[in-house]
C-alpha cells in the first residue's frame, strides 16, 4: 500500500496459491496438487491498473489459463480497456473496451474481443448504462460470434454487485468459461 494524494491506496495486490491433495487417487484424478493459482493487481497510477491471473498445471508445466491486461483512466469521462485471455482448452481472446461518462449517471461502452485461435471477432457490443438510486440498469446490444447469438439485452443489478473496474468481469467471463469445460469434460 502507498499513499496517494493523502488517500491510502493498494499499490500491489497478489494472492498465490495451490491445494495439496494427500490421497491424490481419492480426491484429485491422480494429482498431488491443483493447478498453482496466481492474481495480481497493480496500481502504479491513479488512472493506471494492471493485471495478471493464471492457473498452471502444477504437474505437466504449463497454463491452463492466463490472462493480462489493464485499465486506463485516459481522462475525467474516458476509460479504456485492453487485454488478452487464454485458455488452453478453448481460446485466446483479445478485448478492447472503452467507456465513456455522458453525465454523472450514465456511461455509454463499447466492446470488440477477436479470438486469436479461430482468426475471427469473438463478441461486440455497445452498452448504455444508467445509474439508479440504489440500482444499475443496463441496455446492451451484443453480437457473440462464439455463441452465434445476437441480442438486445436489459439488466438490473442491485448496486454494490456490479464490478467497478472491467477486468474484473474479464476474469469472472474467463471463470464462468472454465466451468463450462470442466462440465463438458
């Protein structure tokens, strides 16, 4: 932690870890230990945060997931989001993401990922968002070519559940992606 402008503030934020199984054939597929699990979160700037998460497969070496990115306060009104997520059983999906602040309640964002393995634009769209008393509300049109879907979607979310930075629905989107491979596997 540092002080920034007489504010505290989380200048470095990293959690490691991995579970140990000591009856490996009863509790872990045959495994000692779990994928090594890594989040960091980097503040360097006020308007500046990176980040990093991975999972690494504790036996055969390599990555099952790892993603990178950051955050850019460009300006009172501008945000800017860039980043790369991989999974090693499904994609590699670069994003990009601004947002801009109409007036203090409503932001208007645009969204384009392009999966690097199938050479084609993963998911866009384009959200206006309003910020109630005590709820957000979101219409969203979303093109998802890996779904192969498209919509206009309406969201109402109790304040405080919203996520106040982008990577961190960048992370749960990868999260949520896992768990649908590991129900297919």
């Amino acid at each position: 932690q540092t002080y920034r402008g007489g504010a505290l503030v989380d200048f470095l934020d990293l959690d490691l870890d991995v579970d140990y199984f000591p009856n490996k054939h009863r509790d872990n597929a045959g495994k000692s230990f779990s994928d090594f699990r890594a989040d960091l979160r980097m503040n360097p700037f006020q308007s500046v945060t990176f980040f990093f998460d991975a999972r690494l497969d504790s036996e055969a070496g390599h990555f099952n997931v790892a993603n990178v990115g950051a955050s850019f306060d460009v300006s009172d009104r501008w945000t800017l989001f860039v980043g790369n997520r991989y999974d090693r059983h499904m994609q590699s999906v670069a994003t990009v993401q601004a947002d801009y602040l109409l007036t203090p309640k409503w932001t208007a964002s645009i969204l384009v990922e392009h999966d690097w393995m199938s050479g084609k634009f993963y998911d866009s769209a384009i959200t206006l968002r309003r910020d109630m008393h005590e709820w957000i509300g979101e219409i969203r049109i979303e093109r998802d070519q890996g779904e192969r879907t498209s919509g206009i979607l309406l969201n109402l979310y109790p304040k405080g559940t919203e996520n106040p930075r982008r990577e961190t629905r960048f992370v749960r989107s990868v999260i949520e992606a896992n768990s649908v491979i590991e129900r297919h596997e």
